[in-house]
C-alpha cells in the first residue's frame, strides 16, 4: 500500500486515541446503544474504522458483522477482534452493487477514506477539510447491504458512516431495515436527503438524530420523514456533523 510509512504510523495512531483514549467514551456508546442493540441480536458496523462500535456492541451481548476496506484498519481490527467468534471482519467497502473501486485516503486522518470522488470534491469547499488531501491508494472490493443480509442475516441495527457513499449503500438494499443509522454533513446534505428518500421507498420510517459525537439523542419523540428533511434542509455550515437515525415505524 502506498504513502509514508510514518504519515501512515501517525494516522493510525491519532485514530487509535481518539476513539480509544477519550475517558468514559466507552460506557457513554454502551450506554448509547443499548437502546438499538439487543443482547443476543446482530449488528453491521458499515466503515468500522478501528472498531469502537465494535466494542460496545460486543459489550452489550451482540454479534457484529464489521466491514472495512483500509487495509491499515483491517489490520487493527484483526488484532483486537480477530479471535472472537462473534465478530467477522468483512474486507469490503459498501455501495449499491458489487464489484471493485477506488479507495481514496488521507493517510494523516483515517476517518475520512472515502470511495467517492464527489464527495472529496464537496468536502474541499467545507473549511473543516481545508488541509484534507485524498489520494487513491488501491482498489478494494465492493459488497452490498442486501449480500451482506443473504449471508450473515437480518441485523437488529446498522451504523452506515462511509464518508459520502451513505445513499449508495442504502441503494444496495432492497428490503427494509428495522433501525440504522447514517451520518449527515452540512456541506453535503444533499447525500443525507438521498438517503431519508430512499428509505421512504423502502418502509415507513420515524427519525431522530444526535450532535457530533456526543451520544445523545437531540430528540425526545422520534419525528416524520418530513421533519427530518427539515431539519437536514435548514442546516447551517457551521453546525458540524452527526449522525441520523431511522426506526420502522413498528419498531417505534
């Protein structure tokens, strides 16, 4: 794989610190999560990166299916859950069909690989990306939601964070998933409105999202796809990032 050994070292472990090193981040996505994971239920971790989510979902008693194309975060992922029979390592990126495609990466912030070219030119007018520079690195393999379903089964939630290519993962899908999340970014909302279209056509849906990082659900009662469209619509550039979560409406 190309780029700097030492570029790659430093990216790997400003990774590892954020998502690992943060006190009481662990129980606070334990906490979080427990809410969507069941114990004894299933789980995909779509862009797992070096598996955070992994982690405390196995911690609440779930199986995970965890699929990852850098080979860098392979690795990572293989070393610390590697041996655990709940958990298989998917070595593949996600879109709406198989085949092969173009990693792109940033091998001083990992969290930002991406195969979408679109989605790196969007992101160069964002100021929070201002001293972001992808480069593709190899091509890598492409699965989808539903061969993933067909092979390990229906899971309980899944976590889609897969810089820019949300929509196209949920367009692999051709059967409604009970409760999912997806990450939204004001500079490209439009990706994040794709994706709530898509799941309109696939079920009908109840919405909620959380701030960033911070865990926490922004609403106290799960709202209408028309609000969530709203709210996605009226985003401010400074607001950041955070991730939307959808629930079929059985499951609310």
């Amino acid at each position: 794989m190309s780029g700097n050994l030492i570029t790659r070292s430093r990216g790997l472990l400003r990774s590892l610190l954020i998502y690992y090193g943060i006190p009481r981040r662990a129980a606070r996505l334990r906490t979080f999560y427990a809410q969507f994971v069941p114990r004894g239920g299933l789980a995909f971790d779509i862009g797992s990166h070096v598996g955070n989510r992994i982690r405390a979902w196995r911690a609440l008693g779930a199986r995970v299916v965890a699929v990852e194309p850098h080979p860098d975060l392979l690795r990572i992922l293989r070393v610390l859950f590697g041996r655990d029979e709940a958990v298989t390592i998917v070595a593949a990126a996600v879109a709406a069909a198989e085949g092969e495609a173009k990693l792109l990466v940033d091998h001083r912030n990992l969290t930002v690989s991406t195969l979408s070219p679109e989605w790196t030119r969007e992101m160069a007018e964002d100021t929070g990306f201002r001293l972001t520079r992808w480069r593709p690195v190899q091509t890598v393999p492409v699965t989808t939601l539903q061969a993933l379903m067909t092979a390990y089964g229906v899971p309980d939630f899944v976590k889609i964070d897969v810089e820019g290519l949300e929509a196209e993962v949920l367009n692999g899908l051709d059967t409604a998933l009970p409760c999912l999340s997806f990450e939204y970014l004001p500079a490209a909302r439009a990706r994040a409105l794709a994706c709530i279209e898509r799941l309109e056509a696939l079920g009908e849906y109840r919405f909620n999202w959380s701030v960033g990082e911070s865990h926490r659900l922004a609403l106290t009662a799960w709202c209408t796809t028309a609000a969530v469209r709203g709210f996605v619509a009226n985003l401010a550039a400074d607001d950041g990032s955070g991730d939307i979560y959808a629930r079929l409406l059985t499951r609310c």
